[in-house]
C-alpha cells in the first residue's frame, strides 16, 4: 500500500497498482491506449516520500522524493510531475523535473521543457528540443554488458604500440 498525502494530510491509501481503462498517453505525435495495462496516476496534488516498486505504468503529476525502482516498470514524469529520486526503470517519459540518476534499461525520453539533473544511463535515448539535461550521459545500444565505457581509457588503449 502506498500512503497519499494531501497538503500535509493522510487521506486516502491506494493499493501499488491500479487498473485504469481510459488512460491514454501521446508518443511522437500518436495516441496510446494503455487498455490492458495497470497504471498509477500521481496527480499533482499528491506527494509521497519513500521507495516505490511497481511493475507496470507509473504515471507522476506531483511530487516524489527518494527512490524508484523496477525491472519491466515504465515511468511517465508529466508536466507538473517532480521527481527527486534515484531512478531504475525500463522505459522512461520525461516531461516534467527529474532531480537524481537514472538508469533506463530500454529507452529514455526527455520531452519538451523537461529538467533533468544528474547522471543518464540508457540503451536508447530522445531528445527533444528546449530540455534541459545537466549531468553525464551514457547511451549503449547494446546493452550495458560493455567493460570498457570510458571514451579516454579506449583512447588511450588504442594508441598504444604492440609490443
């Protein structure tokens, strides 16, 4: 169960998934139905502090701060959605303020007027234009099973002599 809090009051608790058939999200200009799916909506009057763990959508309008994490989850930062957290996900939609490191295991989208500060990890990543983005950025279509990710140590490497 995850506790929600309004303006400093406990009022209501909700289990960590709920089923919602109406939802619908738009991805590069098309409309998704997220029928079959169960998601989480955090709406913007909500903010909880704490770890969550989830395994399908997590939609965030308000605010979260701490720590999320989930092996096929997705999360979705709305507009108002302000994240201050250490990330583990899937696949990620950014378009609100995103505060902490995230590791995205597919693919990452940082959409118009979106804030990331810290470090990005992800096999795929979008990038639209006016987002904000302070911190590294490591992007391996791959996969992340490469030893060797640092550019200067492969630079260094590869002018070595043989022998």
């Amino acid at each position: 169960m995850i506790n929600i809090f309004r303006k400093g009051t406990e009022v209501a608790k909700m289990p960590d998934e709920t089923k919602d058939e109406s939802n619908k999200f738009v991805e590069s200009g098309k409309e998704i139905k997220m029928a079959e799916k169960n998601v989480t909506n955090l709406t913007s009057d909500v903010e909880i502090k704490g770890t969550i763990k989830f395994n399908s959508i997590m939609k965030i309008d308000g605010k979260f701060e701490g720590e999320m994490i989930t092996d096929d989850g997705e999360l979705i930062v709305g507009k108002t959605g302000s994240v201050k957290a250490n990330v583990k996900v899937k696949n990620a939609i950014i378009e609100g303020h995103v505060d902490g490191n995230v590791i995205v295991t597919e693919k990452v989208e940082l959409r118009k007027l979106a804030q990331l500060i810290g470090d990005l990890k992800a096999r795929t990543l979008v990038i639209e234009e006016g987002v904000v983005f302070v911190g590294n950025c490591n992007v391996n279509p791959d996969g992340f099973k490469t030893e060797n990710t640092n550019v200067r140590e492969w630079k260094r490497e590869s002018k070595k002599e043989p022998g």
